[in-house]
C-alpha cells in the first residue's frame, strides 16, 4: 500500500529552524510531484509549496523565501526545510503524492501529519 510518513515537526521559538521529511513507499516516486500543505486549527488545509518530478518548485507567499522544499529520490523522501518560522506558520503540515499540472496541485495520497508549534 501507499505510505507517506512525516517526522521533523515539534516546538520551535519564534524565528527558529524545523526540517520536515516525508518517507514514501508504494509508489514509484520519481514519476510523481510532491507537496505539503498545513492546516490550522478552524481553518482550511492549504498548499504551502509543491515540487514536480523534475525538480520545479512553487510556493505560497506566505512562506516564499523562508522554506525551501526538496526532495531526494533515492532515499524516496520529499523535505521541508522552514527557516524564520513565525507564530502564524503553526500547524499541523501533511505531506501529498499527487500531479502538479499548469500550476495546480492534485494530491492523490497523504501522510498522517506532522505538528508544528511555534511559540512567541
């Protein structure tokens, strides 16, 4: 079966450093694209940045120029290095397998999430 596992999430202070991982099986993960969304408490889950099979990446603009996504096909595992965290960048962020097309995120499978808490 499809598995995507997160880890790296935790407390972190106002301006700090948290790297995600997201480990994948089942999947043939060079032929698919990546992203990772978060979601906070009453709100909606949102695309926080995305990365295609070869490489192209996209981010919202909330977080552009502080988290860098990446991934590494051998190790069959997508990351989320997020720098300059803020109170507002605090949720619970969900790893996805899925296609990227003109600019738009399908997800087909996601992983269990991960909590991250940013503290003032």
């Amino acid at each position: 079966q499809v598995q995507l596992v997160e880890s790296g999430g935790g407390l972190v202070q106002d301006g700090g450093s948290l790297s995600l991982s997201c480990a994948v099986s089942g999947l043939v993960f060079r032929l698919v694209d990546m992203a990772w969304y978060r979601q906070a408490p009453g709100k909606q889950r949102d695309l926080v940045a995305s990365i295609t099979l070869n490489g192209r990446t996209r981010y919202v603009d909330s977080v552009e120029g502080r988290f860098t996504i990446s991934r590494d096909n051998a190790k069959k595992t997508a990351y989320l290095q997020m720098n300059s965290l803020k109170p507002e960048d605090a949720a619970v962020y969900y790893c996805a397998a899925g296609r990227d097309a003109f600019g738009t995120f399908s997800p087909d499978s996601w992983g269990q999430g991960t909590q991250v808490t940013v503290s003032s």
